[in-house]
C-alpha cells in the first residue's frame, strides 16, 4: 500500500493533477527542469496527499481550488530536502544524485531558493488570501528554525524536551500545516480545524521518531539512506536518547554519539548497545501511542471516506518500512 | 550624501520607521536576532527607499500601508546577501563577518531562508493582494535564476547579450521590481507603472556596472571589497569584456580571467591590461546612458519632490565610491 492508492479511493484524477502541476512547476527554465525533475521522482507526496484528503472533508471540492497550494506543499518539502543535503553534504536522496553533489552547493542553494520563491508563487496565483499566505511563510520560518535548532544542537544529547521540539518544528508541524490548510479550504469550523491540525502534529511526531528507528534499522535498499546516518551526522535521536538513559553501557554510547569523527566500526558498536536495550520498542510504543491520539482527534464532521483514509495513512506511517 | 538624506527631505520618519519593522521582523528568535542584527548595519536601503518613494509619487500614502513590503524587499534583498556570501565563500560583508564564516554553510542556507520566508509573512500581513504576492515571488525566482545563470558560466567569457542577461536578474530586476510597487501601490496609471519600472532597470543596469568598475578600481576601505574579487570568483564583468575585445594584451588578460586559480600578481596583472585601455571611461560611460535613460522615465505625472529625489538617486549611484 501507498499513498497514492489511499487518494485512489477518494480522487483518481487528483494525483495525476499533482504530477502535472509540480512538472509545470519546474518547467519554466531549461537548468532548473533538468535539475528538478528527478528531485520529484519516488517521493511520498505525503504533504499534498493530506492537505487533499482533508480539503475534502466536507464534501467534494474543485481541484482547481486545491492545486496550486497541494503543489506548493510539494515544493517546500523539496526545496527544503535540497537545503538539507547541503547541510548533510548527501550524495544520495530517494535513491538518485542530490542537488549538490552534481553541481555543488552554491547551485543547490540557489535551486532551493527557487523552489520555494516558485511555492509562493503558485499561492499567490492561487489567490488564497492573506489567512493562508501567512500560514504558509509561518510553516517556511518554523522549518528554518528546527533546523538551526538541531544544526546548532549535533553531537550534544538533547533532553526529552528538546527533542521534541525539535521534531515538532522540523516535521509534525509540517504535517499539521497540511491538514489545517486543508481543513480551511473545506470551510470547517475552528475547532475541527484544530483538531485536523492535531491529528497531524501527532501523525508527524509518530513519522519522525519511526525516521530515527529506520536510521539504525531500516533496510537500506529500501529507505535509500545509509544505516547510522544521524551519528556520523551528530543528530543524537530517540533510540539513542532511550539507550543512554537505560543502558549498562550507556558511557560508550553517549562517547561515540558526542565524537565528531566515528569509524563504521563505531556504528556498529552503537547499534549493538542499543539493541541490547528496549529502546527501539520503547520508539514503536511512543509512536503508536501518538498515532491513537492522531486517530482521536479526526472530527466527526468528517465524510467518512477521508476518515478512512487518514485512519489508514496514520497506520502505514507506523507500519512504514522506508 | 547618502539615499538617507534623500528620503528625509520627503518622508523623515519613514525611514526611522523602516530601521524599527527590521528589527522587529528579525527578533522573534534570539539566535535569528544575534545572526542578522549585524547583517543590517550600514546597508544602504537602496531597494526600500526607491519604493517608499515611487509609493509617494502621487501624494502621501500611509506608511502602515508600505512599511511591512518595504522591509519585505530589505529582507529579501539581505537574505540573497546571505546565500551570495555562502556561493563566494565570502568573509566580510559590510565590514562585518558573514554568516557562513562565523557559523558555517549550513547555518547560513538556513538563516537566509529564514529571512526570505519572514519576507513572504510580512507582505501576507500586509494584505497587498495577490498581484503584488505574484510580483515578489517572481522577483526571488529571477534573482536565482541570474545568480545560477552567473554561476554555471563562471571562468567563461560572455557575449555582451549574456553579460547585460544576468546583470538584469541579477539587479535591474529589483530595483525595478521595487519602483513598480511603489507605483502599484500609489494608484499610478499602468503606462507611469511601466515607466517607472524602466526607471529602475536602467538605475539597476547602471548601478551594477558602476559595481564592476568598483571591483577593480573602488577602495577597499570604502567597498569593503577586496580588489579584484570577481576575477578570483571566476565572474567576468564589464571592464574585463571591454579590454578583452580593444587590448593588445587581450590573449593575456583572457588567459587569467579564464583560469581557476589566480595569484594575487595575476590580478594585478590583469588590472594592469584594463587600465591601459578605455575599459573605465567606457563602463562610465554606458553607466551614465543608462541613467540618463533612467532620468528620462520618470513620470511627469509624479510630485516634484520624489521627481528630484529619484533623479537624485540616479546621479549618486554613478557617482558613488561604494
């Protein structure tokens, strides 16, 4: 199952519409298509595909009011992917060549840039208001600022705290912005709008902190990154955090997690440490737990067939493998 | 003079007003606060005080209705600063640190999104509508276009097409952009709104090829740039152009400004080969066409006073020394 299949049920044609909006997107300059296009093939169109699902919340809603935006969404999350392999110095994402390792970082800032200036654009034709420009800028600054935050923070373990706020500026509110957008759109009342926004807050963190158990367990021909990738880059996430504070071998965890230089044998040896606690079960009950209140918090208002499909997507992000 | 004492004789207290929406738009994180508040000192606001001024072209307009735009272009304008800094590996900029020397690559991609995204909030509070949202967006995407345009042809000599192609959406495009608005937002006429604009693309054009002259034969101390900057970067301007196609030593100056890596003779060099031709007097000269072209755009609809204080502008940017 995918997302795609999800939306199937509810809008056959909305996806293919995505597609071709975000093609039309990157097309307005020859460098920049070439560049682009592959940036947009294998991703989950997680962000579009919630902010589609709950504009329907209330009933059907033309695709010409929805587009423009679901395909904005789908650039920041990219640009804001290129942004982040420059920090990351990646060569790999989604399985082809990041931005700045074909032609460096100078040229994947400016592609990044691009991206989003295109997003704001689509908004503004879009003509959607000052209401949902704002939000949107607000999401931008809030991605900036979870990403300062842990760029600032790597290689010093956070508190729980700290790295909660941490996910919830660098995903969950991502995740939330799509659904409250699409709850606005769908003209629901304040407080199903909260609740919609909820629901995405907690779809997030579960998302993120499945992210940080794939990062150590994931199969890497399936999720496209190398195992370990957040200790060689200092971000200390949930298995470590969990380990260090129940493990027997917690100073060689915290001494190889705090290195700025660690060896594949290092890894390993982490690894090892935290399988041998409870830490990645511990992962899985905090992310089911934030994915049953996800579920709580879908409104009642809502046509049941979108319910359904946030039910599922809330299931598939728990059950996710990449 | 500066363009300070231009806008007082119009509007005293807007530009004191401009200086207090900066500081507020960068304090809502006190790292984003600590990193940009230098990044704001001795700019010269040129973009916020043309569109202040066209914004008065017909009579007084509120400055609650231009002071959040205004510090939009002064953001946007300062967050391009930030991410050129990151392409040039650049130390200093108005005399003082960049981002990415004092915080890293990675914090400087972030802090200039951070800054264009602030950027794209204010002008949503500000309710301008989506024609001027549209206007903005695109701005950003030209000046990426330009500098990904500068970038992929560095160490390559252009045609006078190209050289005159990226000056334009590197810096003709906003102040241009930044005169529309103005009129925009005066209630001009659609043929003063064009005239305006061309205004500011012949200032733009101007003011940048004054910048290639001021690269090679400005005053560090007044710059704040090292001489010979663009050639080190591999960026071939103006006065190279010219002495490339009048020199008796052309094969000479073309090998250095082709080369990747140059010493400090080289470049004196190559300063050497460009004085002993008309390459100055002939930059100066189409500096001064441009902005006699500039002067001859301005609406004769407009008030005298923003009259003079634009034609003001116009003769300082020739003249400057910085």
């Amino acid at each position: 199952m995918n997302f795609v299949s999800v939306l199937e049920d509810i809008a056959t044609k909305d996806l293919q519409e995505l597609e071709n909006c975000v093609e039309q997107a990157i097309s307005e300059d020859k460098f920049i298509y070439e560049t682009c296009e592959p940036l947009f093939n294998g991703g989950k169109r997680l962000r579009p595909v919630l902010f589609l699902l709950c504009s329907r919340s209330l009933g059907d809603c033309p695709i010409e009011k929805t587009l423009p935006l679901a395909t904005a969404l789908e650039l920041i999350h990219t640009a804001s992917l290129v942004h982040d392999d420059i920090l990351d110095n990646a060569q790999k994402r989604r399985r082809v060549q990041t931005v700045n390792s074909m032609h460096g970082a100078q040229i994947a800032v400016l592609v990044g840039d691009y991206l989003f200036a295109k997003a704001f654009q689509l908004v503004a034709q879009g003509n959607y208001g000052s209401k949902i420009d704002a939000i949107l800028s607000m999401l931008v600054k809030d991605l900036c600022i979870g990403e300062i935050m842990q760029d600032r923070a790597i290689f010093t373990v956070p508190t729980m705290t700290e790295y909660y706020d941490r996910i919830n500026l660098k995903t969950a509110i991502f995740l939330s912005t799509c659904c409250k957008l699409g709850a606005i759109i769908a003209g629901m009342e304040q407080k199903d709008i909260d609740s919609l926004a909820s629901y995405g807050t907690s779809l997030g963190l579960a998302f993120q902190i499945i992210d940080d158990v794939l990062d150590f367990f994931g199969d890497e021909k399936i999720t496209g990154k190398k195992i370990g990738g957040d200790i060689k880059s200092g971000v200390i996430n949930l298995p470590v955090i969990r380990a260090l504070s129940v493990s027997d071998e917690a100073d060689v965890l915290r001494e190889i997690v705090t290195r700025r230089e660690v060896t594949q044998s290092d890894i390993d040896d982490a690894l090892e440490i935290i399988k041998n606690t409870d830490a990645v079960e511990y992962c899985k009950q905090r992310a089911d737990s934030h994915i049953d209140s996800a579920r709580q918090n879908l409104p009642f208002v809502m046509k049941s067939s979108v319910s359904l499909a946030l039910e599922q997507i809330a299931d598939f992000v728990v059950d996710r493998s990449w």
